[in-house]
C-alpha cells in the first residue's frame, strides 16, 4: 500500500474512533449503530467495516486507542519494556496519574460509565462483555510483565511473589479508580504521594515463602 494510502486510512481509522467515542458517549452503546458511526463520520458502512470486523470490534479498539491517547498511560507501556532501566519509577509515575485531574474527569465520564454498564450486563451484550472481560485479562497480563521487569532490573525482590504484587497492586489501583468516581479524594489529594510509595514498599513484602 502507498504511503499516502497508508497515512489516508489511518487517518479515517482514527476519524471513525474519535466519532465513535463522541456517539457512546452521547448517546449509548445499545443505541449508536455502526451506520450511525459511518454516518456522522462522513464515510460509508463498508469503510467502517474495512477497519472493524463489527461493532464489538470497534469498542474494543476504541477503548485501546483511548488507552494510548490518555496522559501517563504511557508509562504503563513503557515500564514493561525489557530495554526501559528504571521500570519502577515509570510504574510509579503511571500509578500516581491515575489520580491526575485530567484521568478523574475521564473515570467520571459517560464514556466509562458506558464501560461499566456492559461490563456489568446492564447494557451491550455477550460478545461485548466478553471482549472487554479479555482486554482487562491483556492489561493484567501487562501489569504482571511490569512486575517482572522490575524484578529483572533488580529494583524488587528476586523471589517475589508475581502473582501475588500483579494482583496487589491491581486491587490499589482498582480502588483509586472508585475512589475518584465517588469523588471521594480529599484526603488522598494531600497524601496519594505518600500511599503510593507506601504500596510500593509493601510490594517488597510479597516473596515466595
């Protein structure tokens, strides 16, 4: 494929994500059909399924692509990359922005709430759930492979226990993310810092007996 082609669909791809988002947030996933999307996106049915095998497969791109384009998310990437020398800090850095004021207003959005709703069955439908169930079981995946790249730089115990951390720390963060939809952050606005670095240091404590 040409260059200019290439750049041209990739362009459109990230058009139809961007009118997709506005759309299920606006007005729902059961309710935005893809001919709605392809419609206010100003491209045809068939371009939307030259990117998107179906709606289903929309969201779940759509939620990657919102991932990569969200502050700090970065960092998640980056910490597990075997070539990053200080995966921890990076970690650190991805936890501690989980609390930022720009990534509070997107957990507060209709878009998450959409999220949330087929996640827990109140809207969408099985496929759907089933991909967002398999997107949550990749980024576990991920958190567990930052873990280990801390332990091969040296920066956690050795005979950590992986499990153990990727699920202790997914439970933290888990519990910021509520806190922040409840609103609920006054006292962690004075000391997130400080928690950070104490659920750092409790990581250190889960070894393999």
């Amino acid at each position: 494929m040409p260059r200019k082609t290439q750049e041209e669909s990739q362009e459109t791809r990230k058009n139809i994500l961007e009118c997709a988002k506005r759309l299920f947030s606006k007005r729902g996933y059961e309710r935005t059909s893809l001919s709605d999307i392809a419609k206010y996106s100003g491209v045809s049915r068939g371009a939307i399924y030259w990117h998107f095998e179906s709606k289903e497969d929309l969201l779940v791109n759509l939620v990657e692509y919102v991932d990569v384009n969200t502050e700090g998310v970065r960092y998640f990437f980056e910490s597990a990359s075997p070539s990053e020398q200080d995966p921890l800090s990076k970690l650190k850095a991805f936890v501690l922005c989980i609390f930022s004021e720009e990534l509070s207003e997107f957990f507060n959005s209709s878009f998450v709430n959409m999220l949330i709703g087929i996640s827990n069955g109140f809207s969408g439908n099985e496929d759907a759930r089933a991909k967002l169930a398999e997107l949550d079981k990749q980024r576990m995946d991920q958190l567990s492979k930052i873990i280990m790249n801390c332990v091969a730089k040296g920066q956690l115990p050795k005979n950590l226990n992986i499990r153990a951390a990727t699920e202790h720390l997914a439970v933290f963060m888990s519990g910021i993310f509520f806190q922040t939809r409840m609103k609920n952050t006054d006292a962690l606005k004075k000391y997130y810092s400080q928690i950070v670095d104490m659920e750092i240091e409790q990581l250190k404590l889960l070894v393999q007996s």
